[in-house]
C-alpha cells in the first residue's frame, strides 16, 4: 500500500498526526506501542494490526471488525484477561514481518466508521488497566515510524490477499522471473492469471498477431477496433496487464535455434506451443540452462454431434526429465495425432491454464503438494484427473 495513500487517507492520517506510532507493511495498518497490562499486572507494550481497505484507489470503511494484536493477552486490573476482546489465539503470519499472537472482536452496535475510530477503540479497551495504574501511560508517543517506500511490480494493492489474511503465502512467488511461450488460448490464460501474482518480471514469446479467431480462444473482450487493428499478440497482451502488472516484457518473435538464449536467466517458463521441432529445441535449452518448465497441451476432436478430449499438464525439474522424452509428450508433427482439426474451446484453454498454474505455485510452496506428479491429462468424457510420474 502506498503511503501517498495513506496521506490522503484523512482517519489514519489523524492517527499518525495525534501520536499514534502508525506503520504500513503490504496493505496492513499496524499501531506499535499499545501500553496493557499482562497476566502478573506488568505493564507491557504491544501492537495492534488491521488490513486496510480500498476501493477506487482510496482507503474505505473498514471491512472487519476484528483486529490483531502482537504481544500477550491483555488482562484486567486484577489479571485476569479482558473477556470483551476473546476472539482467536493463534500465532499467525500474516505477510513478511508481520506476526500476531491473537485476533479480538469487539464490535459496535453500527460498526466502525473509520480505521481511527476502530484503533482508538481498540486502545481504549487495551490500555484503561494500565492506565488504572499510571495515569502518564499512552499510546500516543509521537515517535516516527522510518518507512521505505518499496515499489511494487503491482500497480494498486492486492487487497484481496490481505483482506484473506495470505499475503505471506504470496509473498514466496516475489521473486520469481517467469516467461510464457506462446500467447495462443492456453498460454493467455496462464497470462491472466500469472499477472495477479507479485513475480518480479513476466516475459512474453510470440510472433504472431492477434486475429479474429484468438478472440473466441483468450480471456476478455477485444472490440471490433481492437481486432482491426490486427497488432501482434504480445503488444495486445500487455496493453491489458500492464494495467495491473507493470513489469511484463515483450519478445516479438518466434523462438528458434539462433534467438533462444533470450530465456537465459528466467526461474520458470511455460510452454503452450505445438511445433514439434521448436519445441525440443526449446526444452534442450531450458535444460542447459536448468530453468523449470511447465509444457501445456489439450486434443480435443469430434465425435458425430460431440467433441471429447483431453488436457495435459507435464512439468519438468532438475533431476526430472527424462519423463519428457519417454513418451509423455509427443513430438510428432502433429502433436495429438488424432486431433489434426486444432480444435480449441476457451474452456479447456483456460482450464490447462488452470492446471498448469496450480502446479507451478505447488513448486513453490504456494499450494500444499501431497502428490508431487509430473505429468496430468484430464479426460473430458469420463471427467477424471489421473496424476503420473513422481519426482526421483
């Protein structure tokens, strides 16, 4: 969250200019130093934590009424803890550098109008024991919070994670330098979706335009203008993510023996072509380089007045490839053998997209991973997913 944001967030803006040690961490509120009294009637300090809302690019009424809490349970004046405020005890991660011990509810009767009337509530409760005590005693220290201003590959908050409380999950895809190789049906999806993640850099490989019959095949709704300005499919692409995602790169080209260097230094790629050829001479080269990868592939035909078919999902890592030459992909000209019609719908396109996500962030501990296969193929007929080829 921005703290230009925050600046033209009148409530927490008086947080900060009354006193109140206000800090931003992702799109997280937090207020340090909330004097309580413990169970053995010891002062102590702690620090309260909300997500933040926002709408139209401005903070918002608040979505919850709980809020966290780093520290012990806050008790009465006689020890015992302060029942109004019970809600969660679970020690929790909430985003990186942002732990809680416990979670409150205190609520009321219509809500907290703002995020100062919800903090100064919540201290309120917090602190009166102590205060019982030592009258001088006050969350209102006027020390600064220094804050770094990080630049974000997003172009506006994920409030979605923060408000689902797993902006730590997403935090371990951060990092990552991701390329997509053919922006066709399949590969557009994974586009959509890779695009809603915190990946440092996102490269786009493909030389075609993007035609009228692309548009029954990809995520959105291009207008007519749109399609008659028949620009190249990478440049269409990044006109619409690029609004969200401000780090995605554009390679105009198909990839080939003489330019396929251009995936040094990426940490993952997917491919969603179907050249035979090309496409060994790309996995060859993942491999020299030991990037991941993730091959997509659907085969759907026509059966009388129906289409039946399948979607593979095969993945290869370091000490797990030979699975991609033994059988699991098909290197014929024609990729599906039966399936020479291409036939391809938007919903399976963007259900192998689906899938081939899912196992990526599975690598990365994104997801919890019991099976750890290899190679999938979903069948649409009898729908079923059969999983194959765990790692060595």
């Amino acid at each position: 969250m921005s703290h230009k944001l925050i600046d033209h967030s009148p409530d927490i803006k008086k947080l900060r200019n009354e006193g109140y040690e206000v800090e931003i961490i992702g799109n997280y509120l937090l207020i340090h130093s909330i004097p309580y009294l413990n169970s053995e009637k010891m002062q102590a300090l702690g620090t309260l934590v909300t997500n933040v809302s926002i709408a139209n690019n401005s903070v918002v009424k608040p979505n919850t009424h709980v809020i966290h809490f780093k520290g012990e349970f806050p008790c009465n004046i006689d020890g015992k803890i302060i029942d109004q405020l019970k809600h969660a005890s679970n020690k929790k991660i909430l985003t990186e550098g942002v732990v809680v011990d416990y979670s409150f509810s205190n609520k009321p009767a219509t809500g907290y109008s703002d995020y100062y009337h919800k903090v100064t509530q919540y201290v309120k409760i917090i602190s009166a024991p102590a205060r019982y005590f030592d009258k001088n005693v006050t969350a209102q220290t006027y020390k600064k919070i220094q804050v770094d201003e990080e630049h974000s590959v997003l172009n506006y908050s994920d409030t979605n994670s923060s408000k689902a409380e797993i902006d730590f999950v997403n935090q371990k895809l951060k990092e990552l330098k991701i390329g997509v190789i053919g922006l066709g049906g399949t590969g557009s999806y994974i586009l959509d979706l890779v695009a809603k993640t915190l990946v440092r850099e996102i490269h786009l490989f493909d030389g075609d335009d993007f035609l009228q019959h692309n548009a029954f095949r990809a995520p959105g709704a291009p207008s007519q203008e749109d399609l008659q300005e028949a620009i190249s499919k990478v440049e269409y692409f990044k006109r619409i993510y690029s609004k969200m995602h401000n780090q995605i790169t554009t390679h105009e080209l198909f990839l080939n023996e003489a330019n396929v260097g251009l995936l040094k230094g990426l940490d993952f790629v997917f491919v969603c072509i179907d050249k035979s050829e090309v496409k060994k001479c790309i996995f060859k080269k993942l491999e020299d380089l030991n990037i991941p990868f993730i091959d997509t592939g659907i085969g759907v035909s026509r059966v009388e007045d129906s289409l039946l078919g399948m979607v593979r999902t095969t993945t290869s890592l370091n000490g797990n490839r030979s699975h991609v030459w033994n059988g699991r992909i098909s290197f014929a000209e024609d990729e599906d053998g039966d399936y020479s019609s291409n036939i391809q719908i938007a919903e399976i396109n963007s259900l192998n997209a689906a899938l081939a996500v899912i196992k990526w962030k599975k690598l990365f501990g994104f997801y919890n991973d019991l099976e750890g296969e290899l190679h999938s193929t979903y069948s649409i007929n009898v729908n079923h997913l059969q999983n194959n080829d765990s790692p060595t």
